[in-house]
C-alpha cells in the first residue's frame, strides 16, 4: 500500500525495516537475534528520527513496534501525518504465513495468538494517530484512496492513549457526526444539544445526520450566553437525555459556542456517570479552544466555570462552514483566543498571524482554518503532555485570570474573547512589572490585538470588583494564584503571585 500512495503523491517511498538493514548490514531478524529487541528498538528510534528529519515528502512504512516508543510517536504525530492500518488477528496471520522476516512471529506455535497478544499490548500506541484505516477484505488501492484523504485533511490527533481522538477542520465536515459516532460504538440515542441562535440550520441539521447513520436523536434547545451557562442549563440536558431513555451506549453532541460546548460536556460526563461526547463547534472562539481538551462546566455567582470535570470528546468536528452564520463581533472576538494560542506557540505562529491579520478580521477561509489548526495543534500537544492541568495545561491561561474576572464583573455581557484580550494587555504589563516582558513585547501584543479589532483596553475594567473575582480564580492556592506570564513571542511561563500584588501590580498599569 505504502508504494501506491507514493506513487500517486509523485513522492519516495520509505520502508523503515529496509533502511535500517541497508545501515546496519544485517537483517531486522539477525539484529533481533544477535543484538536482542532493545538494541534493535533504539537503533529504530535513530532511524525513525532522521527519516522524519529529512527534506521533502514521503511515505514511510513503519514496523510494527515502532509506535511503542512514545518520543517516536509523538514525533511522527508533529511532523506527519500517521495512520494506523488495522485488520483482526487472524486475517494478518494469513497475511505474514510464511514470511521469515518477522522476528516476534518466528517461534510462534499459533501466530493468531501471538498477534492477539501484541495488538492488545499495543492498542494504546496504535491509536495515538490521526485516522485508524480497517484494512480487512480490502486491496493496496482502495485503502491508499483512504490514507490520502486523511493526509489532504490534516486533521489534528489528540494523543491520550485509547482515549485518543482526531480533530478535524474543514468545510462540510459536520455531516460526518453519525458516523463518528458509530465509530466510538454509539447504538442507543444521541441528544443533540445546542442554542436557539444555531438551532437552523447547525443542530437541525446534526439531528438529520445522526438519524441518518441509523440512531435515534433527541433534542434539547438551551437559552443563548454566558448568563445561562448554570446548573439549570446542564438539568435541561439531563432531562432530555433521561425523558429519552438514554443507556451508556448512547451520546451528547453538542452544537455551539463555548457555552453549549462546556455545559453539554459537563451533562456527559455525569449522564450515567459518563456517555460518548461529540463536539460540533460553530463559533470560532469553541474551534480553537473550547471543543477541544476535555474541559466542562458552568458558572456561579462567585466566578466563571468553577464546577466542572474533565470528559474528553469522542470526536471533534470543526466545520468552518459554521462561521458563515456567526455575527462578526462573535468572530473577531474568537481570535483573542488564536492571539493566545500563537504567542504560546512561537515565534512563527505570532508572524503567520501578523501576515494574516487582515484576512482573518475579513473572514478569509483559507486564513481561518490556517488559525484554527495552529491552535488546535498547540491543545493537543499540551493536553496530551498534562491533561488534567498540572503543569504546563496551565499556560493555555494566558489571559484568562485577568480576563476572567473582567468578564465576571460585567456579569457576562462582555464576549469572552473581548474579555481575554483585556486579560492579555493586563497580563504582559504585570509581566513587564516582574521583569518577564519587554516594552517590544507589550507594544508587539498590543498592536497585533488592535490590528484584529480586539480591545486594548484593561485599565478601564480592572476595578474593586473585577479585582475581588480573582481570589475566586480556579487557579489559585491559599492568597497566591498561578499567573501565566507571557514574555516573548513563544516564551511564556509560570509564576505563584500574592493575589494582593497581582491586584495592585495590574491596577498600576
């Protein structure tokens, strides 16, 4: 399969094994013999690593172990695109009969067995990838149509184990929602859960797509904005889910923004102690945030999202047709969080941004999704690292600790996206104060804020009572708070502030 995809991609194609044997001078098998599976390992990983490194496209074949080693597979997932090719036990032992090249198979008594054994010890590496391919019953050509989909998509792997999922960005993409949730074993009911602002033609339209993979859709259409992201909210989607007679082979799909996306979550993650979640974001700021990583909640009085859990969706559907429908302030105020995503990133995702500033505050297609996959792509690096927010998860704050308490103290009537990009222009002064930032970088942030139309202007928010808010931050120990400090473009860190003086340093501007 690998020599037809790279002859229709006009490219190289790379067997690993057959490298790694013309470098070393000897067979796969005599250096698992000789050497021992270790050494063969690491000589792979070498390997692995140049070929990833090299110049130009191509295809490459990779053994069947070579997946295992977790740097390698991260690696391949950054730099690539890599597809697991799957078929039972017993149809790849017809596919190796005979074959003298497989060392873990050579002294197999029952060749069925032992590959049950190693698909198993290797189902969490095998489906840390950015599509599975079942191969069974079907030739070289069909599936190399299959893997060069996946390869002009590029969607984005999230790497969490068998837990993993893809997230993918395009253009009618919605409508393949039935099927992914076919895929992570949804037989019973899925409750599509969305807002009255995207009930026509978004969640109407998911409705007709689950129906139409053969499940049973129930509805539930919740109040639009962040004043209706409650516990009362989340109630109306146990309800729907419960009046329907959901079973734990059922689902919630959620059709939104932020909002519905984390209230939606949040209702899966408990609905008979958890069911499948769908994620079909249809605001910018869900797409390259919200939708993806795991994070639910709600509101209360004392601050924003502060009951919550972590559910990680089963599938993320990033439609960017969406966006056509959405109001332009909605849009804008969703690149506060592409902003954020860039300056975590690096130096050359701020520069992609300066140069597609002006076609994204246009709404250019091409520029959009260039936005939402960078963002992603940084998600899901972080999450796979630190899911549940113990570490470096954090740094996805940027902005949010002073944005959060600016929004809280409006009582939720400023776009959140507003709000961040507020907390972000508060948050490079407070790291100027600390000696973290320079005035280029405060002036760079600033300007590239502006340049997309977003607001610049924290000092008039940040009074006594978006001050106090912050001693409710989720992100807080004792008196101290986890601030994300941003410096640099790419250089962003961590530091434990006295909520005191992250009050007074940011009222001092």
């Amino acid at each position: 399969m690998g020599r037809v995809l790279a002859d229709r991609l006009g490219v190289p194609f790379v067997d690993l094994d057959a490298r790694i044997e013309a470098e070393q001078g000897a067979s796969v098998r005599a250096i698992f013999r000789d050497r021992g599976e270790p050494v063969f390992r690491a000589i792979e990983r070498e390997a692995a690593a140049r070929v990833a490194s090299e110049p130009g496209a191509r295809v490459v074949a990779l053994g069947g172990g070579t997946v295992t080693d977790t740097a390698t597979r991260r690696m391949l997932l950054a730099r690539g695109t890599l597809v697991t090719l799957h078929a039972p036990p017993d149809e790849l032992a017809r596919r190796v009969a005979g074959a003298d090249d497989r060392p873990l198979l050579a002294t197999a008594s029952d060749t069925t067995r032992v590959l049950t054994s190693l698909l198993e010890e290797r189902a969490s590496a095998y489906a840390e990838c950015h599509a599975r391919i079942d191969t069974r019953g079907r030739d070289a050509s069909t599936i190399a149509e299959d893997v060069l989909r996946v390869a002009r998509e590029r969607p984005v792997a999230v790497a969490l184990g068998e837990r993993s999922y893809r997230v993918e960005i395009g253009s009618g993409i919605a409508s393949r929602v039935g099927a992914r949730l076919r895929e992570a074993g949804v037989s019973g009911i899925a409750v599509v859960a969305g807002d009255a602002n995207v009930e026509s033609p978004w969640a109407a339209s998911a409705r007709r797509y689950v129906e139409g993979a053969g499940l049973r859709a129930a509805s539930v259409t919740l109040p639009p904005g962040e004043q209706h992201k409650t516990i009362a909210s989340v109630e109306r989607i146990w309800d729907a889910a419960l009046e329907a007679g959901i079973d734990r082979h059922g689902a919630v799909v959620a059709v939104g923004g932020g909002v519905v996306g984390d209230l939606a979550a949040f209702a899966a993650s408990t609905i008979l102690r958890g069911i499948v979640l769908a994620q079909i974001p249809t605001s910018l700021l869900a797409m390259v945030d919200s939708s993806v990583g795991g994070k639910t909640g709600f509101d209360r009085a004392q601050g924003k999202n502060l009951i919550g859990s972590f559910h990680q969706p089963r599938t993320v559907l990033c439609d960017v047709d969406a966006l056509s429908t959405l109001d332009r302030a909605e849009r804008i105020a969703g690149l506060a969080e592409v902003v954020k995503s860039a300056w975590i990133d690096s130096e050359d995702a701020i520069a992609t941004l300066e140069r597609d500033a002006d076609a994204l505050l246009a709404g250019d297609g091409e520029a959009t999704m260039r936005a939402v996959r960078m963002s992603v792509a940084l998600k899901a690096r972080i999450v796979a690292e630190d899911e549940h927010e113990r570490g470096p998860r954090a740094l996805l704050n940027l902005g949010h600790t002073l944005g959060h308490a600016i929004e809280a103290a409006s009582g939720y009537t400023m776009r959140h996206g507003e709000a961040v990009a507020r907390g972000m222009v508060a948050a490079v002064r407070v790291a100027r104060a600390l000696g973290d930032a320079r005035q280029d970088d405060e002036r760079r942030m600033i300007a590239l804020l502006a340049r997309l139309g977003l607001p610049t202007d924290p000092e008039r928010y940040l009074d006594d009572t978006a001050l106090a808010f912050v001693g409710a931050d989720k992100k807080r120990k004792g008196r101290d708070v986890r601030f994300v400090s941003p410096g640099a473009a790419g250089t962003v860190g961590l530091r434990m502030i006295a909520i005191e003086e992250l009050q007074r340093i940011a009222t001092r501007g």
